[in-house]
C-alpha cells in the first residue's frame, strides 16, 4: 500500500495486515518505534483483545443450583491474557474459591475433559492474573465456566468476573 494519512483510509483503501506501517509513541515511556507489521501494531495496542465479562448476583445460591457457572463458548480458538475477579466484601472470612475452566459439554452436566485456565481464589475481595496460567490456550468449541470450590460465604452478595482474550 502507498503512502496515506489516516484520514484518508477507507473500506476499500485500509492496510492490510501484512502491511508496514511507522510507529513512533511517547519517548517519555519505553520508546517503540520503526516499521512494523499492521498485526505488530494491533497487538502493542490490544486492537485485537475481546472481553468476557458479567457479574453474579447471591452466588450461594446458584451455587446451590450448580457449582459451575458457564461464561461461554469458544466459535474459534482463543487466548486468555487476562482474569479479574472481584467480590463486594473484602474480609477474610468471606473469600471466594474457585477455578476458571473449559471442557467439552455442559449441557449434561459433565464437564467432560475439564482443563483448568487458572485457580481464581480472592485475596482481600480481589483476583487478577496477566501471566503463567495453568493453561491459557482454549480450543474452539469448548464451554469456559467459573466453578466454585465450595458454597460461597453468605456475606458475598455479588461477584464480578472479567476475561480478556485474544483470538488465535
């Protein structure tokens, strides 16, 4: 692709991936620039990560309905970079217990070939993971759920998950 400004980009006349484009950021920080790739420069910029996220209301009790809680289900293979999980009470009493997971099947009730993605225990009401995941690496068509080690305390009253992934 020739020389354009940004403004001039278009359906028809945007770069492909394969494309090099010039990257200059902020010299004030670790300085990145040069030619690189198009998909170099979404990956620096997290242009690509996707989001799971959603909150549970009484988990106790859904807990005592199952102890899994699906979140979703891979169309592709992905990439988890990220888990965040947050409770509304911070007291050490009331920490959370469980484990971010995929498996084959959930609608039987299951879980057939359950892979663990990272244990999901709170420390002062929080949880967060950007690295060595047990694993990370979650093939297309499988069911990602949050399961509970044990009923959840009765002063948890809501719970917040996030996921960020990128697709392989």
């Amino acid at each position: 692709m020739a020389l354009v400004k940004t403004s001039e980009l278009t359906l028809d006349a945007s770069p492909a991936l394969t494309d090099r484009v010039v990257v200059v950021t902020d010299p004030s920080t670790t300085p990145v620039s040069g030619l690189v790739t198009l998909t170099s420069v979404k990956t620096l910029f997290g242009i690509d990560t996707k989001t799971w996220e959603g909150s549970m209301s009484n988990p106790q009790a859904m807990y005592a309905q199952r102890a899994q809680v699906v979140i979703g289900l891979t169309t592709a293979a992905i990439t988890i970079t990220s888990i965040k999980v947050r409770i509304n009470d911070s007291t050490p009493t009331a920490e959370l217990a469980g484990d971010l997971k995929f498996a084959d099947d959930q609608f039987t009730g299951s879980f057939a070939n359950a892979t663990v993605i990272d244990i999901c225990d709170t420390t002062s009401g929080a949880f967060t993971a950007t690295s060595s995941f047990d694993d990370a690496t979650v093939p297309s068509g499988k069911f990602v759920y949050f399961q509970f080690d044990a009923s959840p305390h009765v002063d948890i009253v809501d719970v917040f998950i996030q996921i960020l992934y990128t697709v392989d």
